[in-house]
C-alpha cells in the first residue's frame, strides 16, 4: 500500500506571506492549506513536479500501451464485478492518452501517445458486470471523451489513427445514445427495477460527457438534439441556489441537517465540473460571477477534500466527500478557470497548483483512494491535465 499522507487541516491556517505572493492582488478566498505549502505557485515553479509526474506515468506504461491491469489488483476493493475492474482500468486509460496527448511532445512521448491509442481503439469493449453495477459507464465517458479530444488534435485529423479513433469514438457514443437514463443523464450504479435503461444519474457523470458530446453533433455523428438538451437540462436542474449541484437529481432536494453531501462543502467538485459543461453547452445561466463563486467555494472550503484524499472508504468523509473526488474537483476547476476572462486566469491557476504538487509521491505519481493501479493511473493523469491547463 502507498503510505497514507497527513491529512490537511480543516481550519484555515495563518496567512504567510510567501515570495511568489509579493505584489498580486489574488481573487479573496482564504485557501485551507499547510504552513508548509506555499499559497501560490507560478507556472514556472511547477515545471519540476509536471515533469516527474509526466515521467511516473510513462514508467508505468505497459508494453502493449495500456496502464494498469484489468483485475483486482489492491486487497482494498475486492466486492465488485470482475467486469468492473477492467471498466475501471479502460477508464483511467483514456485519462493518460488525454494526458499524453496534451503534453509537449519528444520522441518518447510521441511513441508512447501512439501505443496509448492503439491500445484504445483495439481493446474490448467492456461490459455491464452485473445488475447494480453499471461501472463500464466509465470506460464509456472518458473513452469517448479521449477520442472527441484526440479529434480535435491536428495531429490525429487524418490518416490511420484518425480513423481508428472515430470507430471507437462511434462506438462509445453508441453506447452513451443506447444507455441515457430516463432523466436524462448518466450514471455507474443502477437502481431496481434493472433494465437495459438505467434508472439512476449523476450530476457530474452527465456533465464531464456533455461538450463531448456537442462536439460529436458538430461532427454529424448522429447525435439528436434532444440527447444534448436533456443532458443539458440534467445538469442544469441539479443546481441548487448557492452554487452547489446535487449528486443526482431528486424531485424533492436532499439535504438534511448541517453536513449533507448537496451542501456546497460536498458538492466542490460538481459545482467546477457542472459550470463547466454548462458554459461549454452555451447555457448562458451560468455567468462568470457563478464560476467565480464557485471556485472561491473550492478554495474556502478545500480542507473536506484534503481530509478525505487517500481514505479508502468511499464517501466517509465529512459531508460525504469520497477520496477519489479529489483530482476529479482540481481537473475540472482548471478548466473551468479556463472559460473565465483571459487576465484572470492566472491567478485562479496559481492558486490551484499547490493543492496538486503538495500530493506528489517520491515517484512522481500521485493518489488520491488507494494504491490500485487504475487509481494511480487516473490520479496522475489527472495532474498532468490539470497543471497543463493552466501552463498553456
């Protein structure tokens, strides 16, 4: 097992003037953070960990491409389907390609993009492993995702590739098109009565899926309308007054006393990702003061993901935050700093880079639950992803 980190404190910690601070005029947060971690970081102070995070992950690269294994491979998840192990890894995978891809290009990178591809495009599909566990919902989201992404890449606009990945990219969607819940979103768990059309959504699985698919419409794909405009208003409804968003849409709002999972403090992750795919989709409900909001509420209140980054136990944390939210959260509130206006930026980034590089392992990888190797996969690809937004 990795060695579990000192937690963060929940309190806010005193304020230290630190040197890359000395004269910016910061968004007013307070970020929960340790003395020990600076408040800020420039693009140029991360360069050292975005590298060895980039080497961690071409070091555990298997032969064929692939990251990790489609098993069990960490004592502490054992109960799932053994479908899902291998959902799992296929999932974290097209996280890596992404990462991979967005990352400034040598000959070793390169070859190691190429066999991440081929490894995507030429793996099984996976399969729903039983009647509650829909976990291949997430090799479909980020598989899809990837291929929408590498698309979009000059690099891969024609030739071989290109049409490997718009096959599995297909595929994908057909997927996502057969299995859209009756609400309109899409999730990794189902409730009775089981059918091939779950019953059961996300706010934050509909929403990291939702500019994906705008992009495959403008694709003509064959993606309808409605699908979009369902999604769309998934999202859109699971937001409640005070920016937070809840984890799955009910017709009566749950939140019951002063420590609920759809209360701000639980939702720090669904709020970036959710005004993300709405300013993405166009949804002009979301202005740049709500993103602001939201990403001052991440800052505010960080030490509910600090506390529960690399405990086991899904969801034990307070509020109900779940370890492997953490990466999940930081990726898409880069991208979200992205949409706001371009001489802002910056310092949102300078903000959020610290929360990254404080968990960096001695081998340049990262976790945020448990020593899985998909976990490890998606964790660090995460970061990369994260930093590389804001380092573009």
């Amino acid at each position: 097992m990795l060695p579990l980190l000192v937690c963060w404190a929940v309190c806010a910690a005193p304020q230290v003037q630190d040197p890359v601070d000395s004269g910016r005029v910061l968004p007013k947060v307070t970020p929960v953070i340790s003395r020990d971690v600076p408040r800020v970081l420039s693009g140029e102070e991360v360069h050292g960990p975005h590298k060895r995070a980039i080497d961690s992950l071409l070091g555990r690269q298997n032969p064929d491409g692939s990251w990790g294994a489609g098993a069990p491979d960490c004592v502490l998840e054992l109960g799932f389907a053994l479908e899902t192990y291998y959902s799992w890894q296929v999932g974290a995978h097209a996280l890596g390609t992404m990462a991979l891809a967005a990352i400034p290009q040598t000959p070793e990178r390169r070859k190691a993009l190429d066999l991440a591809i081929g490894w995507l495009c030429s793996t099984r599909a996976s399969t729903r492993g039983s009647d509650w566990d829909n976990d291949r919902v997430w090799s479909t989201l980020y598989g899809f995702v990837a291929c929408m992404e590498l698309l979009d890449d000059e690099r891969f606009g024609e030739g071989p590739q290109a049409k490997a990945l718009e096959a599995r990219g297909r595929k994908f969607l057909a997927s996502l098109l057969a299995h859209q819940s009756d609400m309109g979103g899409w999730a990794y768990y189902d409730d009775p009565p089981y059918d091939r059309m779950p019953t059961w959504a996300t706010s934050f699985c509909t929403a990291l899926v939702l500019p994906s698919l705008i992009r495959a419409q403008q694709r003509e794909w064959g993606v309808e309308q409605r699908v979009i405009e369902r999604a769309l208003s998934y999202v859109a409804r699971c937001n409640l007054p005070g920016g937070a968003y809840e984890y799955d849409l009910n017709p009566r709002v749950r939140i019951g006393g002063i420590e609920h999972i759809n209360r701000m403090e639980g939702s720090l992750g669904r709020t970036q990702v959710g005004n993300w795919a709405r300013v993405r989709a166009g949804d002009r409900h979301v202005t740049h003061e709500m993103v602001r909001e939201g990403l001052a509420a991440l800052f505010k209140h960080h030490g509910f993901l600090d506390h529960v980054r690399t405990r086991p136990v899904p969801h034990e944390g307070f509020h109900a935050n779940a370890g492997y939210f953490y990466y999940f959260a930081h990726y898409y509130a880069a991208k979200v700093i992205n949409t706001l206006p371009e001489e802002e930026r910056e310092e949102w980034h300078a903000q959020l880079r610290p929360h990254i590089t404080k968990t960096q392992l001695k081998d340049g990888s990262m976790s945020d639950f448990m020593d899985a190797g998909y976990a490890i996969t998606s964790a660090t690809a995460y970061s990369i992803l994260t930093l590389e937004e804001g380092l573009r």
